[in-house]
C-alpha cells in the first residue's frame, strides 16, 4: 500500500482529459479476472497494488489480458484482392482470403492463451470505404481518413490504399495494442515473368524510436516463427529471405517536415498518424510458386502460418523487459478496448471523451499494469501533457511534466490505480497525453508502449 502524494492543480497539464476504452482483463484457464473492481474512491489517499492475477498461459503468464495484439489481415473489401494469384486468380484463393483466414486462426491461438486481441478486420471489408458501383462494390461510403482531403478510389489507388491504411493504424493506435502484425502473401513477378519461387520475408522500420529493439527484434522473432512452421509443412523448396528494414506505409515511422515522395508535391507517402509501437509487416509466403499458393489456401497451411506467426509474438513478449498498459476506470471498469466507429466521412476511430461526471468529480481514474517480464525499477515517474487539437488523438507528446504521485515498483503483470485531478476544461477540444518515463527519464512511449490518450470535447 502506498500514499498518494498530494498534486498541485496549479498549472496542472491535464486540464483537458478524457477516457479511453478500457478492457476487461481476462486470465487464461481457471485465473479470474480482475477487471471492473479498481475504481477508487477519489477521497482515499492510498494506491493499492493489484497482484497478477497468474495464469498458465504460455504467452504471457503474468496477466495475458493485459496483453493487446492488434492483427491486421492485409487487403480486403471489393477492390482490394491483393497481388494476383497467377494460378487461379479467384475469390477463394486471392491474397485476401489467404490473410484473413491466417489472422483468424491468429486470433483463436492468442485468445485461447487469454491474449486480447483487436483485428483490424473479421469478414471481406474496407475501413474507409469500398463503393464504386461501375465495379459492382456496393461497400460503404468513402472516408477521407488520413485528412488530405481526398477519399475514393482513383487511377493510382493511393487514395483509398492510404485512407484504409490509416484507418487501420489508427484503430491499433486507440486500442494501446502492444504490437501491429500485418499479414500479407507475395507474389514474385515481373511483368508477365512469374518466378515459381517461395519465400518468407519480414519487414520493418528501424527509424522509429523502438527501432531494432522493438520492431526489429518483432520481425526476428515473426520471420524465424512462419519460417519454421512452413518447412515443417512444405514439400518442397522454400527460401528464408529474412528481415529487412523497409518503411511500408503500415510499419512506417510518422512523415516528417523535409521528408520526399517520389511523386512531386505529394506528401502523404507515409502516414500523418504512424504506429505508436512495434509494427511488422509479414510477407509470409508467395503464391508465385503454384504449391505454396495451394498450401497457403488449405487449413493445414493457414494453420500452420497462425501458429509461426504466434510462435514469433510468444518469444517477443518473452524478452520484452519493459512496458505498461494505462487504463481509464469509468463507468465502473470500461467496456473493451475496441473503439466504436465513428459516423461520418473522416477517420472512424478516435480518442474517447471523458464523461460528464467525471468531469463533475475533477478525478480520472488511471490503472497502470505492469505488462514487461522485469519489475519496474524505483523512481518510474508518472508525466502528463496535453495539447489542443481537431485531430482524431495527437501524433507526438506536448510538453510533457511530472504529475506528483508516487508509481510503485510494479512486478510483471501487477496494476495499480492512480487518481489524475483534472483541472477546469478548456474552451476547444484538447487531448490529454498520459504516460511513464523509467529512472532514467525515458517515456515509456520510446520503448513502443502508446500513451494514453483523452479527449476534452468542449
């Protein structure tokens, strides 16, 4: 048990916050969750720590629903079929179906472990859109995602590619996932050449500020996982391609002021609102050579991919030595971490707004947990910002100062309550950022753990 320092109002960065989606924590097999029962009383002046519920998951035994893994399966929705399949271009056999039938067994291998997972999509769909009536896609409406003022499909297809991109970044962004897979199949051609090879490739950005040791340690990890599983399953010769650091929209670092496009005056070649944690991208097989297109459309080879593609996260979280998930208690423990789509034509997913009545209160309930493999060391301080914006959560920190209040020591899967006074809101929308720095000072948002972001809706 540890006592709240008292906190100055004066000055204090959050006169702007809000909530954000809050999951239940589940533990795998007979572990019950805790979930629901750690709002505290704004009077109390202690911080009571939470033990890891424990579990006999093998993925994170600690606590494995405080665990997120958002899985992207690559493609989908009318227009989007993915690279063609030159041996039989169909519905049933195209990219598409090949990633999400994957990601779907991805998910049931996570969730059997008590891992939450957010999937970017569950059926044939698009996130920002797929109507285009000469093409017999009767989808929903276009979204202007990424806010540059364009939506749609057109000639190129950057357009509705960067919009249903960024749709699902940001998606992964609000949910606080700890790591972004996305899935995709390759298909070796040039031109009208098909090289009748197969292989697995893993790609990343190392100019991100986790870098090496989060994404590409994620993508080792990933690409050693599928390679495996796929040998094990082929009868024939595949190549290990390894990893390579190459900034695919999906896994790229934030644009920057002085960054290029190939495309004079285009400036949308990578994303405005980038991944805010490790991010690969798995090529994980190629339907260039004809039997590895016939496995990857089987059961047994989609399995066999879920269960290298688990394999990989499995030995990441194993290593990861420090992270945090941040929690915003209200209405009596939240309501799971995906957040509603929003109506529309912009982005669909966004930052929460705090409540009416815990505006009233001047509190906002905060749960940390521990979700590394090592004890926090003394002296993690707890920091907090914010800063006015129409976007749909904030790309970087705002200045960003000490909240006084005491952060214990956590161990591997434990949780603690904070109380965060809120000061008076301010007269346009403001977001809130909410997040750890370790002894040394470094946020925890530089080792790959999203901040917690909520917004003031004036």
């Amino acid at each position: 048990m540890r006592a709240l320092l008292p906190l100055s109002l004066v000055g204090l960065l959050l006169a702007a916050c809000g909530t954000s989606p809050s999951p239940s924590v589940p533990a795998a097999s007979s572990s019950a969750s805790h979930a629901g029962s750690l709002t505290p009383d704004p009077s109390d002046d202690t911080a009571q720590v939470v033990p890891a519920p424990g579990s006999d998951s093998e993925v994170y035994s600690p606590n494995p629903g405080a665990i997120v893994v958002a899985i992207d399966p690559g493609h989908g929705g009318c227009l989007d079929w993915g690279v063609p399949n030159p041996w039989d271009n169909t519905i049933d056999k195209a990219e598409k179906a090949d990633t999400l039938a994957i990601g779907m067994a991805l998910r049931e291998l996570l969730e059997a472990q008590g891992i939450t997972v957010v999937m970017t999509r569950t059926d044939d769909s698009a996130l920002a859109g797929d109507r285009y009536p000469s093409l017999d896609c009767d989808g929903p409406p276009w979204r202007d995602v990424d806010g540059n003022g364009e939506a749609g499909f057109e000639e190129t297809g950057r357009t509705r590619t960067r919009d249903e991109l960024q749709a699902r970044l940001d998606l992964a962004n609000v949910a606080r996932a700890d790591l972004l897979v996305s899935i995709h199949i390759n298909a070796m051609a040039q031109g009208d050449v098909v090289h009748e090879i197969a292989a697995t490739q893993t790609f990343y950005d190392d100019e991100t500020p986790w870098g090496e040791a989060g994404s590409g340690e994620l993508g080792r990890r990933v690409q050693a996982g599928v390679v495996d599983a796929l040998d094990r399953e082929a009868d024939y010769r595949r190549q290990d391609r390894d990893t390579q650091a190459v900034a695919y929209y999906i896994v790229s670092r934030q644009w920057r002021d002085g960054d290029r496009c190939e495309t004079r005056g285009d400036e949308w070649c990578k994303p405005h609102r980038a991944a805010q944690l490790p991010a690969v991208l798995a090529e994980v097989g190629s339907m260039s050579l004809e039997a590895e297109s016939e496995l990857l459309a089987s059961d047994e080879g989609r399995r066999a991919v879920a269960a290298g593609l688990y394999e990989g996260i499995r030995a990441w979280l194993a290593e990861r030595p420090l992270a945090v998930r941040y929690d915003a208690l209200v209405d009596g423990g939240g309501a799971g971490i995906r957040p509603p789509t929003q109506p529309g034509q912009g982005a669909p997913f966004w930052a929460a707004a705090l409540p009416a009545d815990v505006a009233a209160e001047g509190a906002l309930p905060v749960r940390l947990t521990n979700t590394g493999t090592r004890a926090w060391p003394s002296g993690v301080q707890l920091l907090a910002g914010r800063g006015a914006s129409g976007a749909p959560y904030l790309t970087d920190a705002p200045e960003l100062q000490p909240v006084e209040v005491e952060v214990p020591a956590l161990q591997p899967g434990e949780s603690v309550t904070l109380t965060v006074p809120l000061a008076p809101p301010p007269a346009e929308r403001t977001l809130a950022w909410i997040t750890l720095a370790d002894d040394r000072g470094e946020p925890f948002t530089d080792l790959g753990s999203p901040a917690l972001q909520v917004a003031w809706e004036p």
